[in-house]
C-alpha cells in the first residue's frame, strides 16, 4: 500500500523560502510523477507542479517560477521550495502520486501539512 | 487556462436522496475528468477518473458520466458518510491541471 507523508515546517516568515518534503512508501518512486497541491484555508484546490522520477518538472505558471520541485530517488522523496513567500501561501499543502499523461489522477494524497506564513 | 465550473457550490440533501453535481469545462477536454471527494480536515480521495470510472474500492452508488465540456457526478442514494465537498478536475491540458472550485454537500 503506497503512503505519502509530508513533513517540514509549519511556520514560515514572509519573503523567505518554504522547504517541504514528501516521503514515499509502499512503492519505488521510480516510473511515477508526483504531484504538488495546496489548498488555503477554507478555500479549493490549487495544483502547484510535478515531477517525473527521471527529474523532469512541470510547475504552475501563475506561481511565477518562485515554485521548484526536486526528487531524491536514494530516498524516495520528493520536495517542493516556493520562494519570497507571502501570506497568500498560507494552505494546507499535499503531496500525491500522479499517474501522468491526460488520463491521469491523483492517488494516493498525503495527509497534508498545514503552512503558515507569518512574522 | 482550462478553467472547470461546478454547479451547485453547494447543496443540501437528506440520506437517500440521489443528487447530481455538474462540472462544465471552458474548452473541450475529452474524458480526461477526475472526481474527488473531501472531507474536513482529510485529504481528498479519488472517486471517479476519466469521467465515468469507478476507482477500486469506491460504492457503486458513485457514478459519472460526460465527455467534451459537460460532466455529471452522481450519488443514487446518499448515505451519512458521504456528506463532504466534492471537486472535478481536468487533465486534458496536463501542463497546468486545474480543479472546480468544488461542490460543499450538506445534510438537510
């Protein structure tokens, strides 16, 4: 059975660089793409970007290249930076394998890790 | 940008109803739809992919149907467990893949 787990810090301070990290397990992530998703408090989702094992990436222009997604296949985790963070990043953020190419899907979630930025 | 409507924003229906969720696509996107339920304070959970497929281990009371701009979620007899807000989402442009901004079911 394939587990995400997100970890890192829940307290950021505005203009300085969120570092969060998605542990895989249960399952090699090699032959995967893996999905960044936010969702602000009482708001919806907002897909950030993804990554192919092979290190490849995709990333949601409207964060304006500040988003940057890497993969350590030695550990099977990925992780996401989003720099010059403001409160607007404030959300729960998941991690998620995606099966990629049009008819992909989102499975499974991590339980998501509540970020907030404030000073 | 595909942006994806869900109609209603919410709704409120009693245990054993059937209700319907519709989603419409700004530009065509085939059958590449995705639904999702979520529950407060829990992850969402994959309920139906490539518009009218029924993923492992989810009742069959969950069904979907649509293709081009216009998809339908349905549940044919709501029970207690499935009270959550449920979004669509698209993959059709798989360089920004993006969600409706969900559908909040509550019990009447």
């Amino acid at each position: 059975q394939v587990q995400l787990q997100e970890s890192g810090p829940g307290l950021v301070k505005p203009s300085e660089t969120l570092s969060l990290t998605c542990i895989v397990s249960g399952a090699s992530i090699s032959n995967y793409y893996w999905s960044w998703i936010r969702q602000p408090p009482g708001k919806g989702l907002e897909w950030i970007g993804y990554i192919y094992y092979s290190g490849s990436t995709n990333t949601n222009p409207s964060l304006k290249s500040r988003a940057t997604i890497s993969v350590d296949t030695s550990k099977n985790q990925f992780s996401l930076k989003l720099t010059s963070v403001t409160a607007a990043d404030t959300a729960v953020y998941y991690c998620a394998r995606h099966s990629g190419g049009l008819a992909s899907q989102f499975d499974p979630w991590g339980q998501g890790i509540l970020v907030t930025v404030s000073s | 940008d595909i942006q994806m409507t869900q109609s209603p924003a919410s709704l409120s229906a009693s245990v054993g109803d059937r209700v319907t969720i519709t989603c419409r696509a700004s530009q065509y996107i085939s059958s590449y739809l995705n639904w999702y339920q979520q529950k407060p304070g829990r992850a969402p959970k994959l309920l139906i992919y490539a518009a009218s497929s029924l993923q492992s281990g989810v009742p069959s009371r969950f069904s979907g149907s649509g293709s081009g701009t216009d998809f339908t979620l349905t549940i044919s007899s709501l029970q207690p467990e499935d009270f959550a807000t449920y979004y669509c989402q698209q993959t059709y442009n798989t360089l920004l893949i993006t969600f409706g901004q969900g559908t909040r079911l509550e019990i009447k």
